[in-house]
C-alpha cells in the first residue's frame, strides 16, 4: 500500500497530435509512465526529438526508406539507440 509502480507504454503514432499530447503527459508526469516503444509513419525529425527525449526501447516506421533516414538523423547522437524497426 501507498507503493507506485510506473506505467510502461508504448504509442503508436506518436508523431501525430494525439501521440505528441500523450508524450506531453508522459514528460510531464516521469513518476508514473516510461516510454518503452514508438511507432511513427515519417516525420523523421520529430521521431529523432522523441528518441532522445524518452530513450525508448524500440521505435518502429513505416518503411525502409524512412528506417534508413532515422537512422541518418540519430547517426551523430551519443546516446542509446533504441532497436530499429
């Protein structure tokens, strides 16, 4: 009793307006949500914010075309890259 456990999420979309609310949340309160996966379609740019800010554990787009340039965008980035799928 009176312990708290966070919520592992993983969005889809997280790119789109409701998915950039949801993260709003999930920054606002770490305590209670970690992000444990996105999934975006391919804004790239918004993607690679998301990556760094909520280290997730695996990131999923949707093609390989947009893989390809995720992985550009993170290439200079010293943090832990998440899978990429």
């Amino acid at each position: 009793q009176g312990e708290s456990f966070k919520r592992k999420i993983t969005l889809l979309g997280s790119t789109g307006s409701i998915g950039t609310q949801t993260l709003d949340i999930c920054e606002y309160l770490p305590e209670t949500f970690e992000v444990e996966g996105l999934a975006a379609g391919s804004n790239v740019e918004l993607l690679s914010e998301q990556i760094k800010k909520f280290n997730p554990k695996i990131v999923s787009v949707k093609d390989d075309s947009v893989l390809k340039d995720l992985k550009e965008s993170l290439s200079g980035w010293d943090g832990k890259l998440p899978e990429l799928v």
